[in-house]
C-alpha cells in the first residue's frame, strides 16, 4: 500500500514539473507506473528463475529498481526544455526592435508595445 501512494506522489512531482514546461503530464505519469511495476515484474520474473528463496531480499529488489525506473522517469520530466525554447520564427513575421516579440509583417505597430515597426 505504501508503495502505490510513492507512486502517486511521484505522478503528481512529474506533473508539478512538466506543466510550467507547456507539457501535457499524463503521458510521462503514464510511463512512471508502467516504468515502476514493469521493472517491478521483470525482476521478480528474473528473481523466480534464479531459484532464490529470500523473501525480503525479494520485497527489497523489487521496490529498489521500481523506485530507480520510476525516479529515471522523473529526472527526465525534470530536464525537459521548456517549450518555448525551440519555437521556430513564423514565417513572414519579425522582431519588434522595441520588446523582442515576434509581430506579423502586415503590423504597422507592435501590438504587445505599440512601437512602429520600421517596415511600416
């Protein structure tokens, strides 16, 4: 039970940090939880084949890399660019002299500043 609450908090850290972002956060909490308890699965599959027998060591590993696939998946929400950062310029537009915003070329002044744009 403690273990789907971490996994919860942990859904809820990716979104805190991927919304800011312009990023839509459910498809990186989806792969949180599909991150978490297939590892999860994997190495209690590997666990059985071993024939090994210890019931904590097992309880451990398995929270241990389910924290690791689920934790690497935030640490990639967490580096993710903010959107803006490669929008490219729209054609037949360009940058008010005056504060930088992008502006139409049919634009006689800059509507975020009111500057007269020098095409103009």
């Amino acid at each position: 039970m403690l273990e789907l609450l971490v996994v919860i908090f942990l859904c809820r850290k990716i979104g805190e940090e991927v919304r800011p972002k312009g990023y839509k956060p459910l498809g990186l909490q989806i792969l949180a939880v599909v991150a978490w308890y297939g590892t999860q699965f994997g190495f209690g599959f590997f666990w059985g084949m071993q024939g090994w027998d210890d019931g904590w060591g097992f309880y451990v590993g398995c929270i241990a890399v389910g924290a690791a696939a689920g934790g690497s998946v935030y640490v990639f929400a967490k580096s993710l660019p903010a959107k803006n950062e490669f929008d490219e310029p729209v054609a037949g537009s360009t940058e008010c002299p005056a504060c930088g915003e992008r502006v139409v070329n049919e634009e006689v002044v800059c509507p975020v500043c009111g500057a007269r744009m020098p095409y103009a």
